[in-house]
C-alpha cells in the first residue's frame, strides 16, 4: 500500500480545482455535466439523469437551466458587465432577457457588496423565475445614467437533473458516505474544495483493502441531495458513517460539525481526531447548512457529520468573488485529506474484542509484549505498553478500540496496534464489527 505523502498530494489537490473552477454550474445544466465528466477522467462514476418534473419527497426537479453568454453594454456597444469575463455576474439561473432600459430601470436587477466594493457577489433564483446581474459596488458606482443593452443568453426548460456516484465494494454491505455538492460555479472554497478532496480519497481507497463499502456522492446542493435520497432509500440505510465535504480548502483550521445523533461512531471519531490538532473546531448539529441537512432529517436521521476547515458563511469571501485560487492551499487541501485518510483508519481498524484471560493482568513478559527489563522510559514504549494494559482491561465485549482510545486519551493507531498484539498473542478474541 503507497504511503500517503502530504506534500506530494497538495499540488494535485491544487491542480483539480484550477481545471474545474472556469466551469459555470448551477443545481441543473451542462455545468454540472461537464464538471461530472472531469470527476470521471479520475474515478469510475455512475452518471444519472432525472427528469424535470420527477417528484422527489416534497419536492420536484426543477427544469434545466443552461446558459451561453449575458452581458449589459451601454450606449457605445461596450459591455460594462461581462458574463464572459466572470460566471458570477448573472445571478444563477436568470429566465432569458433581451432589451434596452435605462439605469433606473436595471437597478433593481443589480445586486453588489458596498462593504467590499472590487469583490462580485454570488446570487441563486433557482425557484423563482426572475433575472439579474452581479457586479463589484466600484463597477456599479461608475454607470451613467443612460439606455443599456440588456442580454441574458440562457434557457430554462424541461430538461434533467444530473448527478454522480461512485461506489468502492467492501467485504460487507455497511458503507460509508461522502457528499459534496456540485452546483456552484467559479466558487473555490466553496465547493470545488470539498469535490477534489472527495476524488482524490476515492483513488486512494480504490487501491486499499475495505472492510466497508464506500459511497462517494456528486450532487447539486439541497435539490441533489434530496434526489439521491428518494432514489436510494435502501442504501441509504446501510449508512453507517457519513461526511459532507465542504469549504475543505482553505487555511483556517479544522472544523468538524457534529451528525444529528451528536454521538454517533462517526462524531466520536472526529472528536477523538481533532482533539490534538491546533485550532481545531467541534460545532453541535443544527438544521442550517448544506446536506446534512437532508441526511439528518429525521426520517432518515443518518449519521452524517460534515468537515469543513473555516465554516460555511464565516470567512468573508464566502459566496463572492473573492473565493477564488488564492484562497485554497495545496497544504490545506492535503490537510483535509490527511485526516480523512485517519478517519479511514479508525472506521476500519475500529473493532470489539473479549479477553480470554481477564482475571488478574496476564504476564505480558513472557509472551513478547512488555519491555524485558522494567523502569524503562521511552515514550513510545509507554503509550505502547500502556494500550495494552487499557485494551486488556476494557476488552469485556461491550467496549470497542474507539471507546478504549477515548477512554485513556491514547492515540487510536496505538490501540489499534495493541490489540492486534494481544490478538496474536491468543489473549484477545474478536467479537463483532463496531
């Protein structure tokens, strides 16, 4: 198995979201397709398409938005705000316009940030069937009061939604889900972040042995989701643990959001993780965000956590411009994936086992566990020696490595390590999956 090296990671990570961060996506359209495509050159990814008008639970897919070209040019036939030049100034899924009107008439139909005058904002009508344009506050400020062209080039029509899936077989059915959304366009942070991080772990679990099977799932943001769960309910259930990756790239530390459970095996693992990791961040669940919002609803209450580094709303580029290249960091982004490779191991390596010696302390020494000579003090000798005196002792059947690595504050890996020792040793019998 190819050690997972950081630095080496970084770059790719890097590399993955300046090849999809031109694209223009949005919850439906050609985007989404084109951004599923590129996934696909990387990973095997089953592509669906669901019809317009398909009830999903409440809800029912939306007609396919795409669009070509938007511009607003003044009396001299120059385009003051050019589609072309950023995807974000025509607010997401804008109903055709084609006409002349005055500034007072556009106003109402230009959307800015005052407090960052050079950065665009980044605005959604997805269910409602209107129009408009984002510009910086400077760009506003310098429009004359004259006749404007107004041109959104775009069609909004039955059509589909699109999403992607990619499904990596383990030695049981449980699987283990990760969910990034795929609906926004030039938007670095937020989301294409979460999308790289997410390729980027399938490849490397698709060479490694699996006790679980993992679910990787594309989709755009609320509608996408809520697709994917009317159409999988029955794999839906074998959820066993599950995380949204999203805002995973730049360099604010860790945050993790706890499940709607709060004490599911996949919140724990997470605490235990982030617990030496500097700056790192636990937040409780709530009903606001991406979509754990529809995997923790309560009729499927699923226990899906999400990672982020800073949140979602709380950097100040969130959902303009200003989340571009610069504010990812390979360094970040290899971070992120580092410990989600950790998570792995813990999902994996987690396990409860019964000791067949559990009266009295069994003699380590003569079996090649403990240090021959006694006083010795090496650190990793210590926290070695000192995981397997916790897994012997909690190792009753109803205790797993996790509960034993939270209980005695050691490293998961330690314990982990130990009890494959005492395995070996025939002191530990292993019970059942945790």
């Amino acid at each position: 198995m190819t050690r997972f090296e950081p630095a080496a990671a970084g770059p790719d990570l890097y590399e993955r979201i300046r090849r999809l961060y031109p694209i223009c996506r949005s919850i439906t359209g050609d985007g989404v397709r084109e951004t599923l495509r590129l996934i696909a050159e990387e990973i095997e990814l089953e592509v669906r398409e669901i019809p317009s008008g398909t009830p999903v639970f409440d809800w029912t897919v939306p007609n396919e938005w795409n669009i070509r070209d938007a511009y607003i040019a003044n009396a001299r036939g120059e385009r003051v705000v050019d589609f072309r030049a950023s995807n974000l100034h025509v607010v997401n899924y804008s109903v055709p316009v084609h006409g002349h009107m005055s500034l007072a008439q556009l106003r109402p139909h230009l959307f800015s940030i005052p407090e960052q005058p050079d950065w665009i904002p980044y605005r959604t009508a997805y269910y409602a069937e209107t129009w408009g344009f984002c510009l910086s506050h400077r760009q506003l400020e310098q429009l004359e009061d004259e006749t404007y062209e107004v041109h959104i080039d775009s069609s909004l029509a039955p059509g589909h939604l699109t999403f992607g899936q990619s499904y990596l077989a383990g030695e049981t059915a449980d699987e283990v889900l990760f969910s990034s959304h795929v609906c926004h366009p030039s938007l670095c942070n937020d989301n294409l972040s979460g999308i790289s991080v997410a390729v980027s772990l399938a490849k490397i679990l698709r060479d490694r042995p699996r006790r679980y099977s993992y679910r990787f799932v594309f989709a755009p943001g609320t509608i996408g989701a809520i697709t994917w769960l009317a159409l999988h309910q029955p794999q839906a259930e074998r959820v066993a643990h599950g995380v949204i990756l999203a805002c995973a790239g730049d360099r604010g530390p860790l945050t993790y959001k706890r499940s709607r459970r709060g004490g599911a095996a996949i919140d724990r693992a997470f605490a235990h993780l982030l617990k030496d990791r500097p700056g790192a961040q636990l937040q409780e669940f709530s009903p606001l965000g991406y979509d754990e919002r529809q995997y923790c609803s309560p009729g499927f209450n699923l226990p899906v956590g999400v990672l982020s580094r800073t949140p979602h709303g709380c950097f100040p580029e969130y959902h303009t411009s200003a989340d571009d290249l610069d504010l990812v960091a390979p360094e970040a982004l290899a971070d992120t994936l580092s410990l989600l490779l950790e998570l792995v191991d813990v999902i994996e390596g987690d396990a409860t086992f019964r000791n067949l010696n559990p009266r009295c302390e069994p003699q380590l020494g003569r079996r090649g566990l403990y240090a021959a000579m006694g006083g010795h003090t090496g650190q990793d000798r210590r926290l070695r020696e000192a995981a397997l005196l916790w897994v012997l002792n909690l190792s009753d059947g109803g205790h797993s490595l996790l509960d034993v690595a939270e209980r005695s504050g050691l490293p998961f890996g330690t314990v982990r390590d130990a009890a494959a020792s005492l395995e070996a040793a025939g002191l530990l019998e292993r019970m059942r999956s945790a």
